[in-house]
C-alpha cells in the first residue's frame, strides 16, 4: 500500500521469532529517510529509477499498453532505457529526433500523479517539463467522442467532500481554476492542430475529480454518493467545462 511521510515498513523491521530473538533478516537494505526515501543506490521509492535514468522532458501516460506504443516510435527503440518498479510504474527513457524524452506509465488518480511529478523531480537536474496524455470525457455535447482536447484554461479540481457526512453540506468541494504554462500550452496546442487539424483538437477548461465514479457524477447504488447534483453544479459554475479527467490539476 501507499506511506505517508511517516511510516515503518517491513524493509525497516526483521522478524522475530515466538521467543523474541531477533533473526537475520534476507530483506533489502533499509531507507534511511522516511521524508524522501531512497535506496543505496539513490533510486527513488516508488519509481524506483536514479539521476540520469529520467530525462528532462517527461509524457506521463496512464496506460501501460499506450506507453509502450508511444516509445516504439523513440529514435533506436532497441536502445530505450525502460525500467519496472516494483510500484507499477514504468519509464521508458531515450530519444525522438535526437531530443531526450522518458514516458513514464502513471497508472491513474492524483495520488499517482504525485509520485510521478516528486520523484522525478528528485533525480532530475535542472529544468523539467511534464506533459500528461491520456484519456477524458466530456460534459459538452459540442464536442464529439474521439476529439483531442488541450487543458488551454487549465484545471479545476473535484474532491469528495467528507465532513458533508457529519454536516450535511454539499458532498463535493470544486477548486478555482489552476493556469497551465501558457508557452508549453500553446506549443501543445499548435502541434496537435498541425497534425489533426484545427476541428479535431480543442481546448478548454479541464475538471480534475478524485474519483472515477462519485466526483464524476455517475450513478452507483450501492454508495452514499449524493452526487445527483454535481454536473448541474459543475456547468453553473464552469459552463465552459470542456474536458473531465483524474490526473492533470
């Protein structure tokens, strides 16, 4: 499972017997840092790669199958440096037109996207871009299905709202918008235009929800979602919304 910044883990412990003499334990060296661990060899905890295995440019993609087509088309695929953490994440790292780029497999939800943007930050020097590229859906019926869509008026963010529980508040908190870099933006935007043309590619408000179902607005019986006004909150509020996702805030 996942740690919080103060943890103790069975690499931290070696096991005892019923009599409580401590045995030698065969585990992996332990982190010595439960702030920001790392192993001996400077990898990080859940990514598991060290400086010099993840270039400065990153794609983050969430699926497994997508990551591994997209780095098929890097310059020398045979060549690619690609790493399995025990975590599911994977990294691919090598180049495209000569330029170095890592697509990094995310898996989905913020809490990934967390791991992802800290870690490869950490053993990364200097300037990192990260770009996310996966799949959304949308409450405009303007846009059709198999669009590209661009955060160009960057993220909201939809979170369930636990205290509603106990207060009987409305069961969802939605952020102000959070601005993405405008020149990386318009670049994005630009190059997808040339390649799929300017009626393909939108842009737009993004919504970020923490949960596929509940801050999503769909419909479960078998959950306390209290969501059935959500969407209608949501366009009131943002009736620009273009695109609805989990990763990108």
């Amino acid at each position: 499972g996942c740690c919080g910044p103060w943890f103790m883990s069975a690499m931290d412990i070696a096991p005892t017997t019923s009599s409580a003499e401590p045995v030698a334990s065969t585990l992996p060296p332990s982190f010595k840092d439960a702030n920001f661990p790392t192993d001996p060899e400077g990898r990080v905890y859940h990514l598991g790669v060290k400086k010099g295995e993840v270039a400065n440019r990153i794609l983050s993609v969430g699926s497994e199958t997508r990551a591994a087509v997209i780095a098929s088309f890097l310059d020398n695929p045979e060549r690619t440096f690609v790493k399995r953490s025990s975590r599911g994440f994977v990294t691919y790292t090598g180049r495209r037109n000569g330029v170095p780029i890592s697509i990094i497999v995310t898996g989905m939800g913020i809490s990934m996207m967390d791991f992802v943007v800290r870690e490869a930050r950490a053993v990364v020097d200097g300037p990192m871009v990260i770009a996310r590229y996966g799949t959304c859906g949308t409450p405009q019926p303007s846009i059709p299905v198999g669009a590209v869509a661009v955060a160009t008026e960057g993220s909201i963010m939809i979170s369930n709202n636990y205290d509603a529980f106990d207060a009987g508040e409305f069961m969802y908190t939605i952020s102000k918008p959070v601005k993405p870099d405008a020149e990386l933006t318009a670049l994005v935007l630009q190059n997808l235009r040339s390649v799929f043309g300017e009626d393909r590619v939108v842009g737009g408000l993004n919504a970020t929800a923490d949960s596929f179902y509940s801050s999503q607005a769909r419909k479960d019986p078998h959950f306390e979602d209290r969501n059935s006004e959500l969407m209608d909150v949501l366009l009131t509020r943002h009736a620009d919304l273009a695109t609805i996702e989990m990763e990108s805030f």
